[in-house]
C-alpha cells in the first residue's frame, strides 16, 4: 500500500492505495468519479484520459506509483459541471459530440488540455491531438467533435459567447427539423449520468462476475472442474451449468418456417459442447472484479477436441461434422425469382459481367465493452440492467433459459449505454447476469474487457457472393443471377433474417426485371453472427455496387450514368417485387452530379505517380423495420406540470431521447407547450411499453407514429368545444382519462419463402455515396481524403441526430471497405488489430446532403435513418480506388498489400 498526496478537481485528497492500481480504477472506484471512463483499458480509446499536471493521461495504464505526489488531476467533473459548463461542453451539446457519449469525457479533458496551452489551433492541429491521445469515437465520424473544439476554442478567446452556443427555440415554436440538443447530452458531457459500469460499482453488496470462458474452437467438454476456482480469494461461488434453472439455452430467433434449426442451439453455460473460441463455461462471483477474474483462469476445462470450421466453405465441406448434431450445417436457404428466366437474356445481353465477392466479419468495436448488472427487489422481480437493445424481445429470449417465473422478470437499460450498432440485438450477457443473481440472491454485476468484448459477441456476418449481370444496348439493367453464402457462426439467431436480406438487397435501387438467386446460411465454428448497422445490405449491396462499376467499365460509360439510368421510377420494381415507396434517385443523382464532375476534376489535377487519386460512387437502399407487419407502443400522459411520455425507444447512443421528444413536441404543438415540460419514461420494461428492438430504422417510423397517435388521442381528449385545450385540473375535474395510448403497425408482408418476393418493409431510406480516396502506389495504401453522402430519408425530425447518424456511418463505411476485420482471433481482438478507423483514418472533410421527400406513412413524413449510411459506402471508397489505379478489390477489407498485390499484377 501507498499513501498518496493528490489535488483532484481543486480539492486536496490522502489516497492509501495498491501502489499497482490504476489511476482509472482509484479516480472511479476510491473517489467514485465515474465521468471518467474504461474502455479498451489498454491504453487504447483514450476513454479514459484525465488530466495530470498539465497533460493529458491515460489513466487506465497509468499505476498509481507513477503518479506524483501533489499531483493536481483534473478529470471530466473538474471541467465544468451542469449548472457551469465549460465552453467545450456547451459546444458538445451544440454539435452533437456526444452520440453514446462514452468517449465524450476522454475527449473533452483531452481538448481542455489542447485548449489550455493554445487557443487558437487550426483543425489539423486538433485532429492530430488528438490521434495523439489516442482519443478515439466510433459514433460520430469525428467531424462534430472537431467542430465543438474550434467553437470552444472561439469562446475561450472571447469571439462568441457561451450564449452563442445555445440553442434557440425557432420563433414559430417549431423544433421538429432544428438541432434541438438531445435532453440526456448534458449528462454525457459532464460524465454525471451513469452507464452500465457506474451502476454495477454503485450497486449496495454487489458481488463481481468473471466468466470462464473456453480456449478452443470446436469441441466436446468432459468435464468442468471449478474446484481450484472455488478456493481462490474473494469467492463466494462458483456456477457452470448445473446452477441454472432453466433449460440453459437462449430462445434464438427462428425468423422462417423453413429454417432447419429448432432455435435452441445457444446455451447460457456449455454443456454438452464448445462451438465458438470465448464460450462461457462457468460464472465466478467474487466481492471484487480483479478476484473474480483471478478465479476465472482457475477453472479446467477438459475436452475431446473437434475440428474447427473458421469459415462457410470448410463447415461445408462434404466430410466436415455438423457442429450441432442432428442439424446439417446448411440450414437455411432461400431463393430469389423474379420475373421470367434469366438465362435466355443472359446468352443474348450485349453486356454481362460476372464477379465474386467477400465482405468480412466486421466487429462492432464500441468502446464501452458490454456490461450489466442485476437485482432482485422486494418482491422478489429480478432486474437486469443491460446494453440491450430490445428489452422485451431479450425477455422472451433468456426467461426459459434461466428458468426464472414469467411475472418475475424485468429487463431495463443503465440511464445512458455507450453504442451498440447491433450487436446488442442478441442477448450478450442478460443470462448469465440472472442465473448469478437468481443463484447468489445478492445484487450483480459483470463487465467484459475489450478482448471479451471483441472475441464473445456477435460480429457481421461473412458473405460469399457470386452475382452476374447483363443489360440491353441502351445499358438498361435486364436481368441479375446471384448466388451467396453467409457465414453465421454457430448460432442460428438472426441467420436466416440476414440471408433473406441478401435477396432483398442485392441489385437495390435498381429495376430489373429478372432475377434469379440463391442463399444460403450456414453454421460455422467462427463467432456468432450478429445483427449489425444496415443489416444484410452491406454485405448485398457490396456485390450490385461493385459490379454496376465493372459494368459502367465494360460498356465504356459513366459509372453515375449507369446509374442514372436505372434506378428507380414511377413503375418500377424492387427486388423483391415491390414498387418503391417513393421515387428519389433521379433527384439524388441530379442534386450529386456536379460535385461527382468537381471531385473527378479535382483528382485528375491532385493526382501524381506515387500517390493516384480516385473517385468512387455507390448507391444504398435500406428498409425501415422489420420485415412484415411491425409494431410498437408509447403512452402519453398528462401531468400536474407537463406531458410524460413512456416508451422504450432503446437509446444506445443515436438519440432515442431527442427523437421521442420532438416528435411528442411536434405533436403537442397546438398547447404550445415548452420542450422542457415534456418528460421521458423510457427503456425499463416495469415503466414502458413495448416499442420492440432499436434495430432496422425502426423507431423513427414506428414508435414515432405510436407517440404521434397517443398524443392525437390526448389532444382529443383535451379539446375543448370551443377549440381551446383542458388544464390538467379540468381534465380531472371532469374525470377524463390523462394517459393515453398510441400503437402503430407498418402494413408489411413477410417474404415468400420460396421466392423472397413481397413488400417486407413499407418505408425505405436512400443514400448515394461520393468518395475521394488517393492511393499511395509504392504501399499500396488508400486514404479517403473525402466523402459526400446525398441522402432522403424523409422529412428530418432531429437535424443533430440524423447528421449525427450519416457522420458515423460514413466512418464506419471507411472502415469496412479499407481496415476492420475480425477474422483472425488473436490479432483482431484489440482495437488496433482489428483495424478501428482513428481520427486519422476519417477524413475531416465530411460532407452530408439532403433531400427531403415525405414518407406517406412516417410521422410527419419521416423515414428512419441510422441504417442508410452503411448501406454501401464502402463500395464507393472500393470504386474510387479503382478510377485512381485500375486496381480492383472485392474481397474486404482492401489491405495496402492486396492493392500493392493488384498494381503489381496490372504492372
Ligand atoms: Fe484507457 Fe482505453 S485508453 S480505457
Ligand atoms: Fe464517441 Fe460513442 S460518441 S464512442
């Protein structure tokens, strides 16, 4: 033990501490600071950073004996609070720099500290600060939080004021459309509102979790043996299988009759077999994390090892097992018929191309590793606070499994929850959380680490894909064959949704009138396949948008024309058959062509020998919700001072909040009524109704329309017949109800199974993609020095949070198409390895357009959007890099040497 002298936020502390803590620990465990955050925890995202003596530090591989004594720490609540921000959490707020918000303290210190010794930095000396620092985001493309910067940096020079910063109420009243702030920002900037891990640290006799996990691929488990675990310090219990109550597995979502699969195919704790590096074997549950985890590594696992099969091709093999006996490893397949044959006009089209494609098993890489926590109340109800992104839909999932009474069971998020992009789809930890707290009886908690995080969740599933095309002599699209394979990892859940999408979404965006496909989904011993943003059409849209290039080239025109003339119009018809819910590619393409001619201009000019420059454009379609019919409910209720509502529109990070309020807001316009007097009950199954998961752009359109309804229904019950509106006390007075319900079901079809046809979704979003790459010839590396997106996605509720959505995802495109992978376990389970787009990665010159097209069925004509950003950026940046050195890529990610390899062989 040590003592230490410390000053943190102005006030003089005495630490007596492990000399080997962590500073991250002893700032959120001793001083329960917890603004300060721990993601990677390996000196990685800069999550953590706090400020000592001047610089910035990253607290989490900071010991505290390397701190000095009389050291002054300043940690995000020193930096301003919520009734005194400093400049840089105004400008957060006005930028929209908190998304999930948990980098947000990270990046606020580390700015203080730029800001602190210079005031007037250009944006390139911010940007590389804070590469620097390590200071990394997944949500927000980076753009917004350099924006914030330089408008801080204004008020600290006395340019602008504070005041400046602030959001103006239109006078018209009107905030639907503005960047009205999201009303949870001022909890993220100042690191005052808690997420998963400040809520476990806070919980009353909480007992830590660690899970032993496996080590293997592929095998059969003979024994389990937890008794050197049970004997280490700090434990209280050791639980494998036999301690849960349940039947031990989660319910997979089975979406398709023919699906081979009975959905019970993932346990909660192996015990009959291992099918995936990271399974959990047993739970240890310690009065500390570090003891927790000490005991994990004592348990022995002894297994018949099994062959291991890492990819769809291998599990498919004609000798290979079927990882889960009793089910071939195939177990889903769809096809995709459109129109009449396509072989006749494929032996005659003038033009036909052939390629094949790979799209890679992309990891989430939020920055805050899951997390939960879980307690039983007085009745006995057992509460699971989790990431989740479909807090009901996970009921229905681990409630079997864990065995516990249907009435007994509730499922909510921590007040803020630091992204998900999808991977929270699936149940990560729900389970084991219940089965400790149901075993213990005492209040739980379980944090992964970063490799956990990256080794034991879901990741986008691989797809194989073979597509052909061929068009008439005006270069008219006639007709489209495809055939892909997805690899989904052992678990069923969401297998046979992701591979309908790719019938969905290949060829999108376009009519062609006859198509013919296949898919198939396929078991491997890989990680699970997961949802993740955009869903299916990434990895679909990848192969058409791709391959529209190849064709442009071979016909010898435009890529932009090619696609002009194909997409959508009045009569057309998607690939599943369905006509467009609106028509604005032609639009879209006008309002992009002559930035598309500037930036060929401007690549032709810029370019050299040594580093070519290239442009690329793709199209993306995605549709909003889930396929068929979907539904959600908000209630709204009239109180003493204002209006609550209650939904669980699950906010990771995108702004569940912000939308729910200024839709109820826009809605509740005729009272007049101030932002402020809106409350929000959301995301907590014992408070909220069902609005069904935050996944597929869903919320936006459907509990949107739910809370539109439920407040037309209060207003109803308000007016008055002389047309003024009933105070609460009058509603009372008279007896009137003060809460109301509004539920809202799209009129989707499910597809057909046999041939994927049918109007699965009844709103879709659409985006066009422009991206500026130069591609350094002697390493073959590509950097996008440019992206444009041209988006309609309907009428646009929160200006902030839908720039806030194509920013992200325009990262993430980037990634997807140049960096991130996970396919090797070891050398992709750190942030780095795995290629995470840092500020460097993302260029600073991110540039979003709009067309606003009313969606006849969307809340004042609103569509979703979070999905459309990743529709097919990554097949733009693919395109460019081909218009800057003729090398083509079409197996990502496009790694320097697999383009130095392409130059090579071109040369
Ligand atoms: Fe410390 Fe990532 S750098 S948590
Ligand atoms: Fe930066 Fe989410 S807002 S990681």
């Amino acid at each position: 033990m040590i003592k230490k002298m410390l000053n943190v936020n102005g006030v003089e502390k005495v630490i007596i501490i492990d000399a080997d803590a962590t500073l991250a620990n002893v700032i959120r465990e001793n001083l329960f600071l917890t603004g300060t955050k721990v993601g990677c925890g390996k000196g990685e995202c800069g999550s953590c950073s706090v400020i000592v003596n001047g610089k910035v530090v990253r607290s989490c591989i900071t010991k505290m004996k390397q701190v000095p004594d009389f050291a002054v720490i300043t940690t995000i609540e020193g930096v301003g609070t919520p009734q005194n921000l400093h400049a840089l959490q105004m400008a957060w707020i006005a930028y929209n720099g908190a998304q999930c918000g948990f980098c947000t303290p990270g990046f606020i210190v580390s700015a203080k500290a730029l800001l602190d010794e210079n005031r007037n930095p250009t944006r390139q000396e911010v940007r590389d600060w804070f590469q620097k620092h390590h200071n990394a985001c997944r949500c927000t493309g980076y753009k917004p939080l350099v924006d914030a910067t330089m408008e801080a940096a204004r008020v600290l020079r006395g340019e602008i004021s504070m005041d400046d910063l602030a959001f103006k109420i239109p006078s018209d009243g009107k905030l639907w459309g503005t960047k009205y702030p999201r009303p949870t920002a001022l909890g993220r900037v100042t690191g005052t509102i808690d997420y998963g891990a400040d809520l476990g640290l806070k919980l009353p006799g909480v007992l830590h979790l660690a899970i032993a996990q496996a080590r293997t691929s592929h095998g059969n488990i003979i024994s389990i043996d937890t008794s050197e675990a049970q004997k280490m310090p700090g434990v209280v219990k050791v639980l494998t299988c036999k301690d849960v109550k349940g039947n031990n597995r989660i319910v997979g979502l089975i979406n398709m009759p023919t699906n081979k699969g009975d959905g019970l195919d993932r346990p909660i704790l192996c015990d009959k077999k291992i099918f995936q590096y990271g399974d959990a074997v047993a739970i240890i549950c310690a009065d500390t994390e570090a003891n927790a985890r000490a005991a994990a590594d004592k348990v022995k696992i002894e297994l018949e090892e099994l062959p291991a099969y890492m990819s769809a091709p291998a599990a498919m093999a004609p000798d290979a097992l079927e990882i889960h006996p009793g089910t071939p490893n195939v177990f889903f397949t769809i096809k995709n018929i459109k129109g009449e044959d396509t072989k006749p006009v494929m032996e005659s089209a003038p033009y036909v191309v052939e390629d094949e494609f790979y799209t890679q098993r992309q990891p989430h890489m939020v920055l805050e590793p899951d997390v939960g926590a879980a307690y039983m109340n007085e009745d006995g109800v057992l509460f699971i606070y989790s990431k989740s992104t479909c807090l009901h839909l996970h009921y229905a999932m681990i409630q079997p499994g864990i065995g516990i009474a249907p009435d007994k069971l509730v499922i909510a998020n921590p007040p803020a929850v630091g992204a998900m992009f999808g991977y929270k789809l699936s149940p990560t930890m729900e389970a084991l959380l219940g089965v400790a707290c149901m075993a213990t009886g005492r209040p739980v908690t379980l944090r992964y680490d970063w490799h956990q995080q990256q080794t034991y969740t879901g990741k986008r599933s691989p797809f194989f894909m073979k597509v052909k095309m061929a068009v008439d002599q005006e270069g008219k699209l006639i007709a489209m064959e495809s055939d892909w394979t997805v690899d989904h990892g052992p678990y069923a859940e969401f297998g046979d949704a992701v591979t309908v999408r790719g019938a969905q979404f290949m060829g999108a965006g376009y009519n062609i009138p006859r198509i013919r496909g296949e898919g198939r989904t396929v078991y491997t011993n890989h990680s699970w396949g997961c949802a993740f943003r955009a869903f299916g059409s990434p990895q679909a849209e990848f192969a058409s948008e791709v391959l529209m290039d190849e064709l442009a080239e071979k016909i010898g025109i435009d890529p932009l024309e090619l696609r002009y003339k194909n997409v959508y119009r009045e009569g057309d018809l998607t690939p599943t058959g369905q006509p467009p819910d609106v028509i604005v590619f032609p639009g879209l393409i006008d309002k992009a062509r002559p930035h598309y001619r500037e930036a060929l201009e401007r690549a032709k000019k810029e370019s050299t020998p040594q580093k070519k420059r290239g442009v690329g454009v793709s199209i993306g379609v995605y549709g909003c919700g889930l396929d068929g019919p979907d539904s959600s409910e908000a209630w709204v209720e009239l109180t003493p001072d204002g209006v609550t509502v209650f939904n669980c529109w699950q906010d990771p990070g995108q702004g569940g909040d912000v939308g729910s309020l200024i839709t109820a807001h826009e809605s509740l316009r005729p009272l007049n009524i101030a932002p402020e007097k809106i409350r929000l009950v959301m995301n907590d199954m014992s408070l909220a109704p069902m609005a069904g998961p935050s996944a597929g752009s869903r919320q936006q359109l459907i509990t949107g329309q739910a809370i539109k309804i439920a407040c037309e229904a209060l207003l109803g019950a308000m007016k008055k017949p002389n047309g003024t509106y009933r105070t609460y006390d009058e509603m009372v007075t008279e007896k009137l109800a003060t809460r109301y319900v509004g539920q809202y079901t799209t009129p989707g079809t499910p597809p057909d199974l046999e041939t994927a046809q049918g109007s699965p979704f009844s709103v879709y979003q659409y985006c066009l993609f422009l991206a500026e790459v130069e591609v350094d010839t002697e390493t073959g590396k590509t950097r996008v020095v440019k992206m444009s997106s041209f988006a309609d996605v309907g009428e646009i509720c929160s200006q902030l949070a839908v720039d806030g959505q194509f920013y992200g995802g325009l990262a993430q495109g980037i990634g997807l198409a140049l960096s991130e992978d996970f396919e090797d376990i070891k050398k992709h389970s750190t942030m780095t390895g795995a290629g995470f787009p840092f500020v460097r990665d993302v260029p600073d010159e991110l540039e979003l357009h709009y067309q606003q097209t009313p969606r006849p069925l969307g809340p004042y004509g609103a569509a979703g959007c979070g999905e459309a950003p990743l529709t097919s950026p990554h097949a733009a940046v693919i395109n460019a890099i081909h218009n800057a050195c003729g090398v083509r890529i079409t197996h990502l990610p496009a790694y320097p040497e697999k383009v130095l390899s392409g130059l090579k062989a071109k040369a």
